[in-house]
C-alpha cells in the first residue's frame, strides 16, 4: 500500500490506533499467512570499536566485561543450535575488527559444510566491502545492517565519526552481493521528531527490505543517554504496523527490545501490529549477561514464545523463513 506523508502523520497521531493495527495484521495474515518465524542469535563477542552513544558495547564503556568467543565454539555452538531446530542462526557481535574479515568467513562455511540447508544472518556492523563479499562466498545468506535513523543530522549526533550516507552505503553494497538485507531503526531515540518517523516510513516504502527490525530505544546506564526516557511503545506497535502497510510481506520482528521494554505483552502486542518473527537470545549463559546492548534484556524460551504464538492464534515456524520479497 502506497502511504503519503500525510496519511503516515494521521495514522501516529489519531488517538485510536486499533483500526491501523487490525489493518496491519489483515496484511501479515494475507502476505506471511499465520506463521510466525523463529530466529536464534548467537552474539559472539561484544568488543566493539564504534562509539553509538545508545549502546552499551560502545568503545567508550569501560565499565563493561568483554569477551570474544574462539572460531571452534562459535562453530560448534552454532551448529548446536541449528540441531535443536531452530534453521536461522543470526550471528552477532559488536564492530570487532579482531576477527578478520577472512576469520569470519571460515567460520560461516565450517557451519555451512555442517548445515548446508540452514541459513545464517550474519549481523557484525561495517566493515570493508570484500569482506562482505568474502561472507557471501562463504555461504551467508542473509545480513543485518539496521541504519539506526534516516535522519543524517540525527545519525551524525548519535554516531561519533560516522555518517549515514556510509552505513547506508554497506547496506547498498549487501544487497548487490546478493544477501537478503535487514535494516531497521530505534524508536524515541532522544532528539528524534515526528517528522524523522514518517521519513522512516517512507524510505521502507522505497527500499522494500527483506527484513526490517523497529525497536524502542532503552536507556543503558553506562551510557551518555543513562538519564534519557525510556521509548514509547506505542509509537513503536504504530511503526511496525505502518512498516507492514508499506511493506507489505517485508519480515518484521517483534523485537526483543519490545519484550523489554514490556515484558507482560511486548510480544503479543507486536504480533498484534503486524511483526511476524521472533528472535530467541541462544547465547551461551556464561557470556549473555555481558551483550549489554541496553539494560534489563528480555531472555525467553521457545516453550514461552510457543504459547505466546498460538494464543495469538499463529503458528510457530522454525523453517529459515527466507525473504518473502520477488527476486528479480
Ligand atoms: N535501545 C534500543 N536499541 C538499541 N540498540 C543498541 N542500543 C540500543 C538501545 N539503547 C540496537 C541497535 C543495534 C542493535 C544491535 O541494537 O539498533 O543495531
């Protein structure tokens, strides 16, 4: 569906969102059909060298432990995680130049030689353009890149020495190398407007992703943003919702952030609003507390998140849930 900057404006603002919400399920129903997708995340190391003033694994944060998993445990858990049923891996870590572009590689093809029908996201921020061709030889099938804000002011403000034009180039660069592409952006992220919301509306509706992940920004206390409220959640069910119009069969979680910021019915609210995926935090115990992205992250099961599905009416999918956009 084909929103203009005016119908986006009403649909945040009118004091009954149920109508949009209902309009947005319709659609998931009619382009995902009642599945809900499950993807697993592996985060394998929270070194990282940007300096995003949101988040926790900033350069900056001195306050934080940090860890890198060896190549042979992030294989070996990978491959773990994929036996016990779930088909997408998404493996993520902070910035961290560490492993060279070259290390990552052979870590996603020792999973691929394993679980050659398993897909594997991966989701290690910007990094030169031949190592993204290097994780696509390799076999990675799918990368997450979100762009954080389509505003270029707000992104210089919250980006120390880096601009959107950069990230939003690595997520051209992706596309042309043939990943499935997942971008996204925060909610309520301090300094943002209305008026940046209905950009981020509108550039969905142009770039059509594969997946997209909407998030409310949560305060994390060893940031500059310790003080800052936390997002609105209802603005953030409204941007799910609105990025289903415009998308239509685009997948589209609802976010762990969601969960935490609430974690009664963050879940069943996304689903509600048209998110169809669900990602599972399957980081070994003894690192996950240290993924300080933002305070008090949600941690689930797959039994919870069933229930949570099929009270909703859905099904749960543990397929790898590949993009459902036409290639040309
Ligand atoms: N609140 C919400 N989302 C955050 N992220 C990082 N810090 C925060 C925060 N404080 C998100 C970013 C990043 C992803 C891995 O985590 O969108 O892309």
């Amino acid at each position: 569906m084909l929103l203009n900057k005016h119908t986006i404006r009403e649909y945040l603002q009118t004091p009954d969102p149920e109508p949009l919400f209902q309009a947005a399920r319709d659609l998931r129903q009619e382009a995902c059909g009642r599945t809900v997708t499950i993807r697993s995340i592996l985060e394998f190391s929270n070194f990282c060298c940007r300096d995003c003033r949101y988040c926790g694994l900033r350069l900056s944060n001195d306050r934080l432990h940090r860890y890198r998993m060896e190549k042979e445990e992030i294989v070996e858990v990978a491959c773990s995680i994929i036996e016990r049923g779930i088909q997408t891996v998404v493996m993520q870590s902070g910035d961290d130049f560490a492993y060279t572009g070259q290390e990552l590689a052979d870590i996603i093809s020792a999973v691929k030689h394993v679980h050659p029908n398993a897909a594997i996201t991966l989701s290690v921020g910007e990094r030169p353009f031949e190592d993204y061709r290097a994780f696509r030889e390799a076999g990675a099938d799918r990368y997450l890149l979100k762009h954080e804000t389509i505003n270029a002011n707000l992104y210089a403000a919250h980006h120390p020495g880096k601009t959107l034009k950069e990230r939003l180039a690595c997520l051209m660069e992706l596309k042309r190398l043939g990943f499935q592409i997942g971008t996204g952006f925060i909610v309520s992220l301090p300094g943002q407007t209305l008026e940046h919301l209905i950009d981020e509306i509108l550039f969905f509706q142009e770039l059509q992703p594969d997946m997209a992940g909407i998030s409310p920004f949560i305060p994390q206390s060893d940031t500059p943003l310790r003080n800052e409220p936390m997002g609105s959640l209802d603005m953030t069910l409204r941007m799910i919702a609105l990025a289903r119009l415009v998308t239509r069969d685009t997948h589209l979680p609802a976010t762990t952030a969601l969960a935490t910021a609430e974690p009664e019915s963050g879940y069943k609210d996304g689903l509600k609003a048209g998110a169809n995926v669900i990602m599972l935090g399957e980081t070994p115990e003894h690192y996950r507390n240290d993924y300080k992205i933002y305070d008090d992250k949600f941690r689930t099961n797959l039994p919870s998140i069933k229930r949570i599905i099929e009270a909703n009416g859905d099904v749960m999918c543990l397929d790898r849930g590949d993009s459902l956009k036409q290639k040309s």
